[in-house]
C-alpha cells in the first residue's frame, strides 16, 4: 500500500507543476493481508514517520485515532 501511495502522492505533486492527464493507479499483492491494510487506508505514526515529511502527511493524511487515515482525494486515485 505505502509504494501505491508514494506513486499516487509524486503524480499528485507533480499534476500541479505541468499538465498530466488523469491518473489511477491499479495495486495488488499476493497476501490478503497486505490487502486489508492498505485498504484501510489507515497507518501508525510509525508507519507515516518513515520517509514522510511533515508537509506531505499533513497534505495527504489526516489524524484518525488509530493512525493517519489517507485523505479520500488521494485513496480515490488508487
């Protein structure tokens, strides 16, 4: 889910600096489980500490209590 969502996040950074046609990126995993979890669309602060700066958590994420839940802007590209 995490590569799914850097992908989603460069293309969105970059769709506001030059023209790009409209995108949605298909993810799979073989493990159900991974699945789940990135459905969810929800991470640990952990999980959004690693590689994630501020300015782009604060932009693609919002609190939720378990977590940070990806804003439903960037989910719907994915």
């Amino acid at each position: 889910g995490q590569e799914a969502l850097s992908v989603a996040m460069t293309l969105d950074e970059l769709s506001k600096k030059c023209t790009l046609p409209p995108f949605r990126i298909v993810a799979t995993d073989i493990s159900q489980r991974a699945l789940a979890k990135a459905s969810s669309g929800i991470y640990s602060d952990f999980e959004t500490r690693r590689g994630l700066d501020d300015v782009r958590k604060h932009r693609y994420f919002r609190a939720h209590p378990d977590g940070w839940e990806v804003r439903p802007e960037l989910r719907s590209k994915i």
